[in-house]
C-alpha cells in the first residue's frame, strides 16, 4: 500500500469516527427528547400555555341587553390555541411517513454493514457502527414523533370534544357527481378484496 492510499485510509477512518461520535450524540440527545416528552408532551405545553384562566368583565349596552353586565369565564386564547393543535398534528401527519421511510433506509444500511461487517477491517466497524447509530436515531426521531402526534390529538380531544386530522378528503361524497360516486365505490370494493388474505388452494 502506498503512503498516499494510507493516508487517504486514515482520513476516511478518522472521519468515520467524527461521524460515529456526532451521531450518536444526536441518539442521546433524541432520547432525552422523548423522555421529556413522556413526562409532558407538547399537546399538554399549548394548552396549558394558550388558555386565559381569568374572568372577564362585559359591559352590555341596552340595544344588546343591559342586565347582562358582569364577570364571565372566557377563554379568550381558544382561537389560537386551537389553530395552533391543528397545525401542529397536520405537521407531524404530513411528516411522519417521510421520517418512517428515512428510518427504514437507515434500518437497510445498518443491516447491510452488518452483514458486511469484518472484525479485521477498522472501516468496515466503523461503517457499521456509524449505520446503527444513524438508525437508532431515526427510530428515536420517529418514536418521538409518535408520541407528540399522539399527544396533541388527545389534548385536541381534550379542549374541544371532538377529534381532528388534517387527513381528510378534500370533496365531500354528498357533493360528488352520482357517475364519479359510483367509479369511486366500485374502486373501493376491487381495493378491499385486494386487501384480503389470499385462502390456500384446497
């Protein structure tokens, strides 16, 4: 070997190493994460923050009723405080299947170096060691993701009494022309009997 490819050798290991140290301070930093979040997720932090505990004083004029003066319970942050819900399960909904697909490229590549693996080979430990650090902490990110999604929408049900997705359609079935019903309800049907378990031949 010569000195230039050894040097190129020692590089790469050397920064394979740096790699392996970053990430798996991400991983101990994800998992401190998701315990504190265990504890109090971020659903429970805008509720407790965005709610007006205080009694209001009204005036009423006596157009609108004027026996009606006085102090009322009155949430006034409600408005924001539900925006803010929505918003924030639509972000984790729309970016909780992009992070499943990032962990499971990180699972392949962790598998792959495993099997690669060579207790001879400096690069090939650290490949496979920087691999399983990266996957575990994309599983940290998607299980933390889990959880706050999870918890925003009990805490939605909680404040509102009803529960919310951004995932819905964007027509409503009653406003569907009868023709284009009936495709979609025919779609419907060919993809549930896909769905199936196919029966072993008797």
């Amino acid at each position: 070997m010569t000195q230039k490819s050894i040097k190129i050798a020692t590089s790469k290991t050397e920064q394979l190493i740096e790699d392996n140290a970053a990430l798996q301070s991400q991983n101990n930093s994800l998992k401190a994460q998701l315990e504190a979040s265990a504890i109090k997720g971020l659903g429970d932090y805008i509720a407790d923050t965005m709610t007006n505990h205080e009694d209001i004083y009204f005036h009423e004029d006596n157009v609108t009723g004027g026996d009606k003066d006085g102090w009322r319970s009155v949430d006034t942050m409600e408005f924001h405080k539900r925006i803010m819900l929505e918003r924030m399960i639509g972000h984790y909904e729309y970016w909780l299947p992009k992070q499943a697909d990032r962990e499971s490229k990180a699972k392949y590549f962790a598998e792959r170096y495993k099997a690669e693996y060579s207790p001879d080979s400096e690069l090939s430990r650290n490949n496979f060691m920087g691999a399983v650090a990266r996957y575990k902490g994309d599983h940290m990110l998607t299980t933390l993701m889990n959880a706050e999604l999870a918890n925003l929408q009990a805490t939605y049900k909680d404040q509102f009494l009803r529960s919310y997705s951004s995932l819905k359609a964007t027509v409503i079935d009653g406003d569907l022309p009868s023709d284009i019903a009936a495709i979609m309800k025919e779609m419907d049907a060919m993809d549930a009997v896909n769905e199936e378990p196919a029966t072993k031949a008797a």
